[in-house]
C-alpha cells in the first residue's frame, strides 16, 4: 500500500475523532434533539447514596457532614458506606459520626468488608442493602453542591430515563501544575457528553456523580474497573436512556501534576479495552443501539496512539513538499513534548502544556492496552 494512502486513513480517523465525531453529534442534535421531561412538581423518589471507600479517614467525616446538608427529604434519603478492607482510622471515623450528629440527618449505615474485595464488589454489597428507588454513587474524595441529589432526582420523572451521570468541576489548586491542560481536556469531554444526551443516550458517566434506577442495576462483575460505564451501558442494555445533566454539580481538586493523572488513565483506558471481555454486545455492533457511540468516543481514542506513529513515518518517506511540511509540523510537536519533559516549568506554556498533556493520554492509551493484553489489571486497581 502507497504511504500517501495509509497516511491519508490514519489522519482521518484522528481528525474523526477528535473533531469530525463532536461535530456529527453538534448537528444532529440540533436537527433531532431528544429532551428530558422533567417533572418537579412530582413527590421525590428514595435514594440511596452509596460509597465505597479504603482508609478515607482523612476525608470520610467530611463527605458525610456534604451529603448530609443536601437539600433533600431527610426521610427519603439514606447514606451507605462500605469500607473495603480499610487499615486505618475509617470505620472509627464513620461510627464517630453516627454517633455524635444531634442535628437531623439521613441515615448513614456502615458495611465492612474485612479483607479488601475491589471497589465493584463494594459497590455490589451497598446496592444490595440499599432500600432507595434511586441509588447515587459517589467517592469520598469529591463534594456535591448542596442541590446535586435533587437534580438528579428529578430527571427520574422521565420514564425513559435509566441512568443520570452529573457534571463534575475541577476546582483550582496552587499546587496543581496541569491545571491548563486538565481544563481544556474536561471542557472537550463535558461538550461531548452534552451532544451525546441531547442526541439520545451517553456512552458512561461520570463517577464521582451518577445515579441509575435501582431495578436496572446490575451486578459488577469483580475486578471491573469502570464501574461508570459498566453501569450505565448495562443500564441502556436493559431499556433505560442514559443522560447527562450539568446542573447536578461535583467538585473534585486537579491533579496535583501529570503523574497522578497518567495513573488515573491508565486506569480508565486499560478498563475501556477491559468492558470488552465483560459486555459481550459490544463485540457485535449489530446488536448494541449505543455501537455508534462507543466506538467513535471510547474505542477510536484507544486507537489513535497506534496510528500517530503511522501519519509521521509516512509523512517523513513520501516525497511531495506537502507531506514534508507536515513531518515538520510533526517534528516540532514531538520537540515540544522533550522540552516540556526536560523543562517541567515550561509547561505552563499553553502550547507546550497541551502538547505534552495529549502525548502523555496517548502514551497511557498504549500502556492501558499492554496491561490488558497482559491480563495485568491488577496494577491499575486504586
């Protein structure tokens, strides 16, 4: 196969991706938008916020006091934490707070785990014991607004709705040093969420702030990664339209720097190739409605780190002066990726900030595959 045609495909289907896929969707919810009919005026359904958590006794105390001011019916509203074999401080913490809250406050029971199990089965044994119509999960490293739940809630109104991911905001940190990169990558990320609700049904939500129909959760199976898509593409298997609402507010610290968000990814990608082995729809787009949709957001990003190395050698052997222009353009990208690896405080240059945040998604993509292929996941659990 001619260079110039394998350059021409691999350019496409980055261009696709990033770009061409966010457009399609931008058109297509304006010709074909699919509204939530929310009904505020109808009595609001129990819920039951479930936490899982291993040594959070820094922070347990103060996620429960957030969940607990919530502007919600206290009589419908439960709280269920469970600590996956925690070693420090954390079931003390959480019997602490049962036990010294005068004020009115949901109810907040605690299961343990006794040896550490994986946050999915964590997850299992909290919806097992929860009694809500709705159940929410959340960590206990973020905080909600003080009107999350209700917003939330009320999208239950509509029938068709299964499953309700909310909109998680980064807030500014002065020991961050990605926080330019982090928000440029979010912002694109939230805009795609957005078009994909508007235009039927979202691939996953968000985990820090989602909740799903108690009747249409299904169980985790262990060692699951991505229980926020996991859940949610389970949801939409089962009938249930999964949706986005920004005004369900989380807010969450930025990584403290791209070490810590290169462990995040890994993660999230090497569990993309994971729900593979784990939802058999997705291996035949035929009988998945939601095909479409995964591949160009989740699958295609997983395989553009395989076809960038593809668009620079091929560019570098054709010979017309255009392809040369874009090897150049290509060399200059890589030398601002080994000037910000080089130079971390250059990194606070816009350009070289981004150039260096995209190399370093894209290298997690690979490694994220590598651990899967390996059968190695277990390095990417917490």
């Amino acid at each position: 196969m001619k260079p110039e045609i394998l350059f021409w495909f691999s350019l496409s289907f980055i261009v696709y991706t990033y770009l061409g896929y966010p457009l399609l969707l931008y058109f297509i919810a304006l010709l074909r938008p699919q509204n939530i009919r929310k009904i505020r005026s109808l009595e609001p359904p129990t819920i039951s916020v479930v936490i899982a958590v291993k040594d959070e006794a820094d922070r347990v105390i103060q996620r429960l006091t957030n969940l607990c001011t919530q502007d919600y019916p206290l009589e419908k509203l439960e709280i269920i934490v469970i600590s996956d074999g925690s070693k420090d401080e954390t079931e003390a913490k959480v019997r602490q707070f049962q036990g010294q809250n005068c004020v009115p406050t949901p109810a907040v029971r605690l299961l343990v785990q006794p040896e550490s199990m994986g946050k999915a089965m964590a997850l299992n044994a909290g919806v097992n014991s929860a009694s809500g119509e709705i159940i929410i999960f959340t960590d206990c490293r973020q905080t909600f607004a003080s009107d999350t739940i209700r917003e939330l809630a009320v999208n239950f109104s509509d029938n068709t709705v299964g499953c309700v991911s909310g909109e998680l905001h980064f807030i500014e940190s002065h020991a961050s040093k990605i926080e330019v990169e982090m928000g440029a990558y979010w912002r694109y990320e939230k805009m795609i969420r957005r078009l994909e609700s508007t235009t039927g049904s979202v691939v996953g939500a968000t985990g820090a702030v989602y909740g799903i129909r108690r009747n249409l959760y299904t169980a985790i199976p262990q060692g699951t990664l991505l229980d926020d898509v996991y859940c949610p593409l389970q949801c939409y298997l089962r009938g249930g339209r999964v949706v986005f609402d920004g005004k369900a507010k989380a807010y969450d610290i930025v990584s403290d720097g791209v070490t810590t968000e290169w462990k995040r990814k890994v993660r999230t990608l090497a569990g993309n190739w994971q729900l593979f082995s784990l939802i058999k729809e997705l291996r035949n787009p035929l009988s998945f409605g939601l095909w479409w949709k995964f591949y160009s957001h989740k699958v295609a990003r997983l395989l553009v780190p395989f076809l960038l190395p593809v668009v620079f050698f091929t560019s570098e052997v054709s010979q017309d002066g255009f392809y040369s222009l874009m090897a150049g353009v290509q060399v200059l990208f890589y030398f601002l990726v080994l000037v910000a690896a080089i130079f971390p405080s250059l990194r606070k240059q816009k350009v070289i900030g981004l150039s260096y945040f995209f190399f370093v998604l894209n290298l997690a993509a690979v490694i994220g595959w590598w651990r899967w292929f390996r059968g190695d996941l277990e390095k990417c659990w917490r």
